[in-house]
C-alpha cells in the first residue's frame, strides 16, 4: 500500500472513529458534520472526500460492523459439528463481538429508531438472512431436525438482540 493510500486509509478511519465518539455521547440527530470534523485532526474540507453527509458515515459505520460479524457468525455455524458448537459458537462469537467494541453497539442501540429508518430492517436483515441459511444448512446436515426456519431464526436471532443489548 502507498503512502498516500495508507495516508487515505487513516483519515477515512479518523472520521469513522470520531463519529462513533460523538453519535456515543451525544445522539446522531443532535450532531453535526462540524463536530465530528472537531473531533479529527483533519481540516474540514477532507470529510467531503469520503463521506457526502453524516447519514452515509452512519450507514458506512453500520454495514462494516455487521457484515465483518455476520461472516465470523457464518463461519462459526457452518463449521461447527454439533447444535452446541452452532449454538454456543455462534452467541460466543457475537457476545466476544459486544464486548469488544462496547461504544458502537451502545450507540447502535441508543440510535436504533434511526438506523431502522435508514435501512428499513435491511442491515439487520443480512445477519437475520445468513442466520436463516446457517440453519436451514444445519438441519440438512443433520445438527439440527428438521423445523420452521423462520421461526427459529426469529427466536434466535432476538434473544441475541436482546442479551447483546443488556451486555451493552
């Protein structure tokens, strides 16, 4: 990697850290573009070059969170070789996940109501979709018998939500 892509890297990274510091603290709806910049070392004109408002910082926030997790779920599920390692794996995975980055889910469910707003369910869908899929591939191969997917996959999925909200 060049200088100048490193030098891009750490500045995209600059503002997405900031901006989780201060969506944290204060709400995404009462901050400004100006205070995530304020939280920066970078001149105001250089959050322009990598994000067009504060709407699509959150989203970017949002969707590299969940899809790094949603893959390390997915892996987790469809190598594990009985419903406990599915199971136990998978809540271990996402619990490690909480508490690894305690700041982004506590301002994922603080600004929750927005989030859903923006994506219409469809962030959370990936996980819930690649939830369904581990499930449905764990019942043919036999960790699981065979039973509604949907509704396991709703079961299991917010129970997750909510111990995750409680760890948070």
């Amino acid at each position: 990697m060049s200088k100048r892509e490193q030098n891009k890297l750490a500045n995209r990274e600059a503002i997405l850290a900031a901006a989780l510091k201060v969506f944290w603290k204060r709400g995404y709806e009462a901050v400004t573009i100006r205070d995530i910049i304020r939280a920066t070392h970078l001149a105001s004109g250089t959050f322009y070059n990598y994000f067009p408002d504060k709407e699509t910082l959150l989203k970017a926030l949002v969707e590299e969170r969940f899809a790094e997790l949603t893959a390390r779920l997915t892996q987790v599920r469809r190598n594990a070789e009985t419903l406990e390692q599915f199971l136990h794996g998978a809540y271990s995975t996402a619990f490690a996940e909480v508490a690894a980055h305690p700041d982004f889910y506590a301002t994922i469910f603080r600004n929750e109501p927005i989030i859903r707003a923006f994506y219409s369910d469809a962030v959370m869908g990936v996980s819930v979709r690649a939830l369904k899929a581990d499930l449905t591939d764990a019942m043919k191969r036999g960790l699981l018998p065979e039973m509604d997917s949907d509704y396991l996959t709703t079961i299991l999925f917010s129970a997750g939500y909510e111990l995750a909200r409680m760890l948070t």
